[in-house]
C-alpha cells in the first residue's frame, strides 16, 4: 500500500462555472501557480494571482502576444514584481493555443477555458486534474 504522503488522483470536467472552480484552485496555491494562457483578459483573476504573489507564491504567466490580449485594459506590467512575473510569447503572427495552468505541482487546470470576460459566454470546458504529479511535471 502507497505511504500516508500518496495523493488519489482525481480529475472532473466543468461546462459551467469556471471562473469559481479556477479561482477555488488558485486559493488553495501554497507554493507556486504556473498559467500559460493564450488569452488573459479577466481582471477578477489577474488580481486574485497578485494577491497570491503578495501572499509569497511565485506566480509565473505567459501569454499570447497579440491584440486581444494587448488592449485589453489590464496592466500586465503589475506582474513583474515581488514573486511574479508575466511574459508575452509568440510574435503575433503564430497563435499560442495554450490553456493550462499548473499549481504546486500537484493540480493541473486545462482544456479549452481562455481566462476571459468572453470565455465565459462561450460553451468552453475546463478540466481539473489533482494528484497526478508526472501530469504536472
């Protein structure tokens, strides 16, 4: 039998609700938050993984070099301080089809869920994944 520190792996899909489910996971974060989204745009998140950064997680972002994510009104600059920092990938001519988004090594958040206002009017879905440690890696 697996030693006390085993974690049971477990993985549920989500159509609705989002956002709570992904801001559930980013509370829970203790050590560090990985994102790699093409699309960025929900300020409700941005500013729940500053206050993550302030709380001493190391928040790491790469983003979709583009202009949806360049005009969409949030300070990206904000990101790169203290225990964060935010990069623009790709040249804007390739897209960045990312969406994942790796917590402590241990829960992986991924599918077809941009982190944005229009994400949530689409019929996107999100699937968590927990436990899975070579998953995370």
């Amino acid at each position: 039998m697996p030693s006390e520190s085993f974690q049971m792996l477990k993985t549920e899909g989500y159509f609705e609700g989002h956002r709570a489910v992904i801001s559930t996971h980013i509370d829970q974060a203790r050590s560090f938050i990985l994102v790699a989204m093409a699309w960025f745009t929900d300020r409700s998140l941005f500013d729940q993984l500053l206050r993550k950064a302030s709380e001493g997680v190391q928040v790491h972002v790469l983003i979709h070099n583009d202009d949806i994510n360049n005009t969409s009104g949030i300070d990206y600059g904000r990101m790169n301080g203290k225990n964060s920092e935010l990069h623009f990938i790709a040249d804007g001519k390739r897209t960045m089809h990312h969406k994942f988004c790796v917590i402590d090594g241990l829960t992986v958040l991924h599918g077809s869920y941009n982190w944005t206002y229009q994400a949530m009017a689409n019929y996107e879905n999100l699937t968590v994944t927990q436990g899975d440690i070579d998953f995370a890696a």
